[in-house]
C-alpha cells in the first residue's frame, strides 16, 4: 500500500470462510509523540476552583438546568426580618409585631445555561400586640395581620388584613379605627420583604 502502510489479510486457505483487510500505519521518526497524561497539582486544584467558569454546582460545569430549594433558608429570614420591625408608635397607642406565626411557601434558586433565576411564594401571619387608649382608659389588646399569597416581583401589591381578638369589648367604631391605622404596617413589612427579595437575588 502506499504511505508505508501495511495491509494485512486474513481468512485465507479456509474455504468459503471471510475475510478482512485492515490498515495500519508505520511510526515514523518525525511523528508527534502520544500524549503523556499529567497529574493535577495542588495549585491547579485551588485555580480551577477560584475561578469557576459557570454557575451552579461544581458538578454542573456544563451550566445546564439545576434548581436548588431555598425554603428553609427564606423562611428564616423573612421570620428574622419581620421581627426586626419591632413596634410602630400612633396617636393612640403603640403596637409591635410580636412574632411571626405563619410563614409557609417555597423559595427556589434555577441555573438554565448558565443564567441565575430566582423566585418564590409566601404567605404570612404576623402576632400583634399593643395597647390603645380610648374614652374609658387606656386597654391592651392582640390580634394578627393576614398577608395574602404573594411572589417574586409582586410586593408593590402587597396586601394585608387586620383581625383583633375577639376578647375586648371595643366599640365597633374603635376596633375599626385601630384596624385602619395597623394597617401602616404595610409599609416597613414591604421594606423588609424587598430586603429578604434582594438578598435573595444576591445569592
């Protein structure tokens, strides 16, 4: 054959049995030499891992879809958050965000080819406590404030409802009064979740 090649035959002298032909080609001097393989070195270790080339999991270095779950990390801290607003002072009285007794939703972290998407879906029930002072005198109460489902991006329609406990004898026009005005809560409650929306963002 031509090129220094070496053609080989077999299954000759065996009657009707096949045959094959294959090709092989000779070294030569001036021919490349085989890759010899190369032990990774702690430096090149550390370099590979200081400077990822994609997002994600280590293991997904091709970037491709990868969704992690954040739940217990956002349910803490929008708990934490919603705490830290402590109590708002009114004309009447002054009442504070006791505790968060409801927090129940899904926070998620995708990875699509490379590109970082984040999203989530709460919905709360916030512990409140105070105290209000009327004609006959200065009264303490407790209630709680319902926030609706909401997601990622939607917080500039953030609602909420106002209940107070069944157990004072307030007038109807008090108790709707106190109602009105705890609804200011709605203010710095929004703060904190696009505080909790932007470090999510951030992760």
């Amino acid at each position: 054959m031509e090129d220094g090649g070496v053609e080989k035959q077999q299954g000759q002298g065996q009657g009707q049995g096949a045959s094959y032909t294959y090709w092989v080609r000779e070294a030569t001097e001036d021919a490349a030499p085989l890759p010899l393989p190369k032990k990774l070195t702690p430096q090149d270790i550390l370099s590979n891992q200081s400077n990822p080339a994609t997002l994600g999991s280590v293991w997904n270095r091709a970037g491709t879809w990868e969704e992690k779950n954040l739940n217990n990390w956002a349910t803490n801290r929008i708990k934490e958050l919603l705490k830290s607003v402590g109590s708002l002072d009114f004309s009447c009285g002054k009442v504070e965000i006791a505790d968060v007794t409801k927090c129940v939703g899904d926070a998620f972290l995708v990875t699509v080819r490379n590109k970082k998407r984040v999203g989530y879906t709460y919905e709360l029930t916030l512990k409140i406590e105070g105290e209000w002072l009327l004609r006959e005198g200065r009264k303490t109460f407790k209630g709680h404030i319902d926030i609706p489902e909401f997601s990622f991006g939607e917080l500039d329609d953030l609602q909420m409802e106002v209940k107070l406990s069944e157990e004072k004898d307030f007038l109807q026009q008090d108790k709707l009064q106190i109602i009105q005005d705890l609804k200011l809560f709605l203010q710095p409650v929004r703060e904190k979740l696009f505080q909790f929306e932007q470090e999510l963002k951030d992760r």
